[in-house]
C-alpha cells in the first residue's frame, strides 16, 4: 500500500506537462506587455519639426504623401 502511493506521487512529482503550459502562458504575458508598450510608445510619440505626432502623425504623413503624388478628382 505504503509503496503504491509512493508510486503515484512519484509519477506525479516527475510529470511535467503543465510546465508547458505555464511557460506559453507566461510568453503570452509577456508578448502582452510588450506589444502594448509599443503601441503607446508609437501612440503618444513626441511631435517632430514636420508637425506630427505618434503613430496618427505617421499615418497621416503617408496619406499626405499619397495624396501628394495622386490627388483626388474634385
């Protein structure tokens, strides 16, 4: 009896497979924190001499740019 259940926790001390699972939740969390410290660092960029600001102020660089070289039919 004694040597069964030094057995089963044996196994059970020995089985690793929910450490994979709380390291790929751990990456996630991590990729999570990352990911949105990028887009607030893109977000609330500081505003340059051309007068934009951020991640907005670079996408409306580029569609002045597009407008520039193809303006719309009026």
């Amino acid at each position: 009896m004694l040597n069964k259940i030094m057995s089963k926790l044996n196994n059970f001390k020995n089985d690793e497979s929910g450490a994979s699972a709380i390291e790929y939740a751990v990456m996630a969390a991590v990729l999570v924190v990352v990911i949105l410290a990028a887009i607030y660092i893109l977000g609330t960029g500081t505003t340059d001499g051309s007068g934009t600001a951020g991640l907005k102020g670079s996408f409306d660089n580029i569609t002045d740019k597009i407008d520039a070289i193809n303006p719309a039919a009026e």
